[in-house]
C-alpha cells in the first residue's frame, strides 16, 4: 500500500481532535514547575519522574511495561509509537527494550512537549518525535520492527485503513501492539472522555471490530486481554503515592471530569482496556 492523503472529512475531525488535546499551553513549564516543587532536581531528572503526567493511557507506566512483556521475545530494533502524546510510552519503549523509537502525534505541542523532555532525560539520541497522521503515515514501506498504539484508537472511524497503513510500515514478522479503551457492553456514556469531548471524534470499537480490521490488514491476530486487572494496581499505588504531575498537566481541569466519566464506565462493565498483538507474516 502506498503513502496516501486524508481526506477533507479526515481533516475535519483531525482539526476537532487538535482542539481537544492540544489546548493546553506552557506544557513544559508547568511540567517543570510541579517537579521542581515536589524536589525534583529539574537539570537531572529520570524519566521515570515524568511517568503520572507522560503515559497517557489506563494503567500508566505500570501498563506499558505489562504490555511490552507480549513483544519482548521478538527482540525488536525499531519502534513507532502512534499517537505518542508528550513522550511518554516512547521513552520507556526505548529504556525498557533498548531499541530506538520514533513517535508520531497529530498535536504539534505534544511533540514539542515530547521532544524537549526527552532531551532533559537524555534519550534524544534514542527517541525522535513527529508530527504526523496515522491514516496516512508519511514513512516508507517496512521500517519498524513495532509498531504501539496505545489508546488511540478510540478517536479513529476508519480502522481498517488505519491497521492497513500500520501494517505497511511494519517489516515482515513485525508486531503490531495495539492498547485500547474497548467496548465490552451496550450503553450510553457521559461525556467528556479523556479521548473525546463530543460524539463526533469519538469512535469506539469493541474486540471483533479491532480483530477484524487487523486481519484485514493482513495481520495475525492474538488473544485480546483484558487488563483491568493491572489498571486497578496502577490506581491504588498512584493513591497511595501521589505523581507529582499528572495528567492534568496535560490536559487542563477539565481531566478530572473525564477520569471520573472514564471510571463510571469502567465499573459499569462498558468499556475495558484491552489488548491484541498483531503479527505481520515473514
């Protein structure tokens, strides 16, 4: 499959999107500022230190590292993280299985965010960040060895051509690791949602609608998981011990709203964070 363009109704919801995630200004500093008041050495820090207020998806950090225990075995050397947010999962893709990433986000203050703090934790030689489209990447055929979407699959109607696109820059026996807020029951959700602000760019899918556009793609799909589990362990320790940032660094007051609606849902039995790990025949 070639590199292809958007169109005019992809833009539409692309522009709706940039609204929703990127209206947060002074990202960095406010980033900084909250570190620093927690006693954080802001000229020498982890990136773990960032991890409450980076992994932007269910289960944080804790879930990134359960995720890439389905990949590791492949021992991959490159990585395109879709949907990169401010870096997070990136820079611990790039710790934890010592490859180099690249990250693509449509929010150009995400990766601006991005880059800037990976240069402070110093993994700028290792994790590199883009502006870009996942409908239509602009990144030759079989580059990456992995290929992570972690939560964003949630703000795409078209999942076939996404997994088709995912599927052509993955090199043969590549994995595409999918992490998504699924449906798992019928009923009606209160907005806001940490993906969504309003209906039209929010297009969740439950486990056949991801099974079958992965194997559209040409991809071998596994055993959906369900990591309630994790994302519940992930919570008490976060309340147990306060991140001194979170996401409301990233996303403004507003997050604290969407969480709970996200919660709700959650225990309601709706929705669940799942996995599925497609693999590219080689």
């Amino acid at each position: 499959m070639a590199r292809g363009r958007v169109s005019d109704e992809t833009l539409v919801v692309t522009n709706k999107l940039e609204a929703h995630y990127g209206r947060h200004d002074g990202l960095v500093s406010d980033i900084l500022a909250g570190l620093s008041a927690a006693g954080y050495d802001i000229d020498s820090l982890d990136p773990t230190a960032l991890s409450g207020a980076d992994e932007f998806h269910l289960g944080g950090r804790l879930a990134t590292i359960a995720l890439l225990e389905s990949v590791r075995e492949k021992q991959p050397e490159s990585v395109l993280d879709v949907g990169c947010g401010i870096g997070g999962p990136a820079r611990t893709i790039a710790n934890e299985l010592d490859v180099t990433t690249l990250g693509i986000d449509l929010t150009p203050s995400f990766v601006e965010t991005a880059t800037e703090l990976t240069a402070r934790v110093g993994l700028a030689g290792r994790v590199s960040f883009k502006v870009g489209n996942a409908l239509a990447l602009d990144l030759p055929n079989e580059q990456f060895d992995l290929v992570t979407l972690l939560h964003v699959g949630m703000n795409i109607a078209d999942r076939p051509r996404l997994f088709a696109e995912l599927a052509r820059v993955l090199r043969p026996g590549g994995q595409v690791l999918v992490y998504d807020i699924m449906r798992i029951a019928p009923g009606s959700l209160t907005l806001p949602m940490p993906w969504a602000s309003s209906d039209d760019h929010q297009h969740l899918g439950d486990v056949d609608d991801y099974l079958g556009a992965l194997r559209a793609a040409g991809l071998e799909a596994g055993e959906p998981v369900d990591h309630r589990a994790i994302v519940s362990t992930a919570l008490r320790r976060a309340a147990d011990a306060p991140p001194p940032v979170n996401l409301s660094n990233l996303m403004g007051p507003d997050f604290v709203e969407m969480f709970s609606n996200l919660r709700t849902a959650v225990a309601a039995g709706l929705v669940a964070p799942m996995q599925i790990v497609g693999s590219k025949p080689g």
